[in-house]
C-alpha cells in the first residue's frame, strides 16, 4: 500500500506511523514529502492551545474517491519540555491515524494503537498512581482505543502477578540474572536467538563456558560486596540443556558457589526447549541442585509441522521426555505452543490442544507466530504459507477457552512487530505456579542482568525507572575474546545505578 501523508513536516512521525501502517498491510510505502501514484492520502491537522492537544485526520481513497475522518481532543498538564509535547502530538496522530485506517479496512486493531511489547505497564502504571480500574479502563480504551476484552485480559493478569508477587513494586533494590547459552541441535526457522548449531562446536562451547563462568564469579562478588539479592535465575537461550550433563554440574556449581544465598532466590528455571537434549543424566544434574522448574516446549503435535520448521525430535519425543521429566522429579513444566505456524490452521492447533490436555503442563506459553526480521522463515516468506488474520484470532480465541476450562489462568503477555492477527503471546498457569522471572522481565521492575552469548542487560534505575540497556557479543567469538571487557562494564554500570563509589 502506498501512503502519502501531508500535514505532517517531522521525519519523527514516520516511525509510529510505519508501525500502525504495519497492523493493516504487510507491505506499504510512506512518505510525508512526495510519494508518485500513491493509493491512500491521509491529510492530518494537529495543533495544541495550553492545555488542549487536537488532531484531526481525513483519509482518500484515491481509486474509489471515498473520504473517512476521525478527530480527538485531549487536554493535558502543563508539558517540562518540547520532547514531551511532541510526544503526545505524536500519539495523537497516531491514534486518529488509527480510526480512520479501522474505518477505511473494516478492520478492528483489538489493541488499538499499541505497538509496543508490554501493555500491561500500562496498567501497573496506573493501578501504582492510585487510579482505579474502572478509571484506569476507561482511560486506556479512550487513549488507545484498546477494545474492552484486551482490557479486560490486561487485569486478569495484573491481578495475577500481584497475587503471585505481592511486593512487585518494592522490587527495584533486588535483581534478577539471565544466563543465555547459545546453542541448540539445529536452528528453528522462526528464531532469532543466539543460538548456534552445537554439533562440531565442542571447542566453542569449552572456550564460552570459561567466559561465563568468569562473569558469574565476577557478578557476584559484586552483589555479595554490596548486599544485592537475587530474585530469580533464569537459564536460557539457546538451549541450556544442549550442554553436557558434566558441563551443566560444573555450571550449576559455580551459581551456588558464586551467587549470594542461592537458598534465598524465589526461583530458578532451565529451559530444556528441545525434548531432544534432554537425558536421565542432564535430569538428575537438574536434581542435584533443587531445580525442578523446566521447559519442554512442543511447539506443535503435528509431525510435518516441526519438520517444516527445522525442529528435528518427533512429537513421541516431546511426550517421551515429557514423562521422563516428571517421573525424575521435575514438578513445575511449562510448555510452548505456537498458533499460526506454516500449514496449519484451527483444525491442527485445537489436535495440539488435545494432546496438551494429556500431559497437563503446570503451564502453558501460547506464542502468536511473528516474523522476525532475521529469521529464515522471514527471509524465505513464500515458502513458509500462514493462516490469515481471521484463523489466527479463532486459534487465540481457542487457546483462551481451552485454558480457562482447564484451570489455567493467564499471568503476562507481550507484543511483538510483525505477529500475525495484530495479538499477543500469553503465559497460562495452574494458580501458583506462575514463573516468577517472565513477570520481573515483562513489567520492567528491577534490573536484569545478562551473563553469557548474547545476553542482553536490562538496567533499571531503582529511584527513577529510567532503562539502560546492553548487550553482550550475539556470537561465540565476540563473546571469548571480550567477555572481561563486558563484565567490567557492567559492573560499572551497576556500581552507578545502586549508588556505589568504587569502580571495577
């Protein structure tokens, strides 16, 4: 689809406006300058009179002739900056933006202009402010126009995160680790994570987990100096369990060894995503050091599905490794399910259901498929057909039934660009066993801290909540020749952000 916007002079709307453009066309071209044959002319006018932000936006259809407007008038406090009033013009236009575009396809955004990842920020911004949820509602759905049913999921889920973490927002002074391991059997077709294929790399993997270790040791002896708990412990990727059972002895070792009171953290999780990692000998290691929350992701009980995507373990595998983990003592499984996934549509996502309800996970993550920018099956779109819109919403809508009548309940989503239907992926729990890190990393409550390939740090201010990212090397290489230098910088960074004098 090819746009022209006038009215508009700031290259900063092009951005947002690319990104709503995004839920309506998978393919467009926009311009605020000059644009020859374009199909849509969206004419906008936007002024603010202290305290009132107006916009208004026609949109012309130029083969039919057809017109649809929209407007929307906001008054706001008094704005510190010009950064600050340009912010809200900008989410003004976008969300009249919106309502034409909805007007003109016929096609209702259930999360209205949001494109971001974390809606439910929103609401805990809210629900710390004070401000009821029944105000809190009707302010989302007129800011955003967020429709009543997204609204009403986003608090379930705050609900449930506060009844799970009941001191969620005194949080700030703990922080949470990540260690990401690399590697897996074969790379999946969706994926972007690090995750590089492990056979023939014995060598990398001896040189990286020497890395890792150094900044395990390294980062906590900073949290011991300083007094700093650890909330939860997350080891993902990658696959973890794509290591050996001796590797992961050594690697669990040096946590209890280097960690501050490991008795003391809420939880600690393994992701053991590819059934065909997982061993008796890896369990029993898992054992040995009191983690028994795993994740054994299917992904889909459809054979041809998991060939197509380059997961190499058959579904009797999935189920084989399934019981062979709860029967070793792993208590608290999740498991991954993945609606819009090539060649499928309701008929196959509600079979992946039924075999679910088999095993019973204590829970379930149900990802919309998104097409990330490096991804094979982005790259190779044509060869990799999906559901359109209105299949993957039956599929999400199944998911949500089938979850409710099972006793699940839902405890975070995300969003990301590119999902298919314009939805969302949500983590389901039997009540109680929600995963305590998904919550820490999807509200943004205290600093998550990277260690390993391509792990990626989250700094979060403890007074302003203000984030800083950073990220160690995505490759192996990258990773052994620097991983002192990255430790080091983040060691800085934490010295900075928990008011610590000394430098490393």
């Amino acid at each position: 689809m090819r746009i022209l916007f006038k009215g508009l002079e700031d290259d900063r709307f092009i951005r947002p406006l690319q990104l709503i453009t995004n839920l309506f066309y998978e393919e467009s071209e926009l311009s605020i300058t000059n644009l020859e044959n374009p199909e849509l002319i969206v004419d906008f006018q936007y002024e603010y009179n202290n305290p009132t932000i107006t916009t208004y936006a026609k949109l012309t259809d130029m083969k039919s002739g057809n017109q649809f407007e929209g407007s929307y008038s906001k008054e706001f406090p008094p704005f510190e900056n010009e950064k600050e009033l340009f912010k809200k013009i900008k989410n003004a236009v976008s969300r009249v933006y919106v309502m034409v575009l909805q007007d003109f396809t016929d096609i209702t955004q259930p999360w209205g202009m949001l494109t971001g990842i974390r809606p439910t920020k929103l609401l805990h911004k809210k629900n710390q402010a004070g401000i009821s949820p029944e105000v809190a509602h009707k302010q989302l759905k007129e800011d955003y126009l967020i429709t009543d049913e997204k609204i009403e999921l986003m608090q379930q889920i705050v609900d449930r995160q506060l009844t799970m973490v009941p001191d969620l927002y005194q949080l700030q002074n703990e922080v949470s680790i990540y260690i990401g391991i690399p590697f897996c059997p074969t790379k999946c077709a969706y994926c972007t994570f690090p995750a590089y294929a492990i056979n023939g790399k014995q060598g990398s993997v001896n040189s990286f987990l020497g890395g890792l270790h150094y900044e395990m040791r390294e980062t906590g002896r900073w949290l011991k100096e300083n007094n700093i708990k650890i909330t939860t412990v997350y080891y993902g990727g990658g696959t973890p369990t794509s290591i050996t059972a001796e590797e992961m002895d050594m690697l669990y070792d040096e946590m209890y060894q280097s960690f501050p009171i490991v008795k003391n953290i809420r939880e600690i999780t393994v992701e053991a995503g590819r059934p065909d990692t997982i061993t008796p000998e890896k369990l029993d290691v898992l054992k040995k050091w009191n983690i028994d929350r795993i994740s054994i992701n299917p992904q889909s009980y459809i054979q041809e599905t998991l060939k197509a995507i380059g997961r190499h373990h058959t579904v009797d595998e999935t189920i084989e490794k399934f019981h062979l983990a709860r029967n070793m003592g792993m208590n608290n499984i999740n498991m991954d399910l993945i609606i819009g996934l090539p060649g499928e549509g309701v008929e196959e996502f509600n079979y992946t259901l039924s075999e679910t309800e088999k095993l019973m996970p204590e829970s379930l993550t149900v990802h919309t498929l998104s097409f990330k920018r490096a991804s094979e099956m982005t790259r190779n779109k044509k060869k990799y057909k999906v559901a359109g819109r209105e299949e993957i919403t039956d599929m999400m809508n199944n998911a949500s039934t089938w979850t409710k009548e099972h006793g699940y309940v839902p405890y975070y989503l995300y969003r990301m660009e590119n999902i298919l239907g314009n939805l969302e992926n949500v983590g389901y729990s039997l009540p109680g066993q929600e995963s305590i890190y998904n919550i820490m990393i999807m509200e943004e409550m205290q600093t998550i801290i990277g260690l390993g390939c391509g792990a990626a740090s989250k700094f979060v201010d403890p007074v302003t909540g203000k984030i800083t990212q950073f990220a160690n090397p995505k490759d192996p290489k990258s990773y052994n020749d620097n991983f002192m230098e990255y430790t080091n910088k983040k060691i800085n960074i934490l010295n900075e952000l928990f008011g610590v004098a000394k430098e490393v």
